[in-house]
C-alpha cells in the first residue's frame, strides 16, 4: 500500500509547485465567492478535503472562528 492520493505527472514535487503557483490565482476568486455567501456570524460548514484547506480558512475567517 502507497500513498493513493492523485498527483500530477510530476510527483510530490511538481504537485507542490503546481499548488505555489496556482494559490495566488484562486485566493481572490475563493474570498470573493465566500463574500457573496453573506454568512452570518457563527455559521458552521464544511470542506471536504480536496487541496490544501484555503476554503476552510477563508469560510473560518468569514464567520468569525
């Protein structure tokens, strides 16, 4: 049994590059989408685990935790 989580071509190292590279192009996209979610104080959500969590801190941010 190997680490069975979806890489690209490259490896661990291209996927982390890829990750640097791609951050800066979607955090902006993922605060504005969280903004016009309008949540109110105190919500609760969830992510399901795809990436490395920027929608988690950002929905966290937005309510207030």
């Amino acid at each position: 049994m190997g680490n069975d989580i979806a890489r690209p071509h490259g490896g661990d190292d291209e996927y982390r590059r890829l990750l640097e590279v791609t951050h800066p192009l979607r955090e902006g996209i993922i605060r504005d989408a969280v903004a016009a979610l309008r949540l109110p104080a105190g919500s609760r959500g969830l992510d399901a685990g795809c990436g490395v969590g920027l929608p988690a801190i950002t929905l966290a941010e937005a309510v207030g935790s």
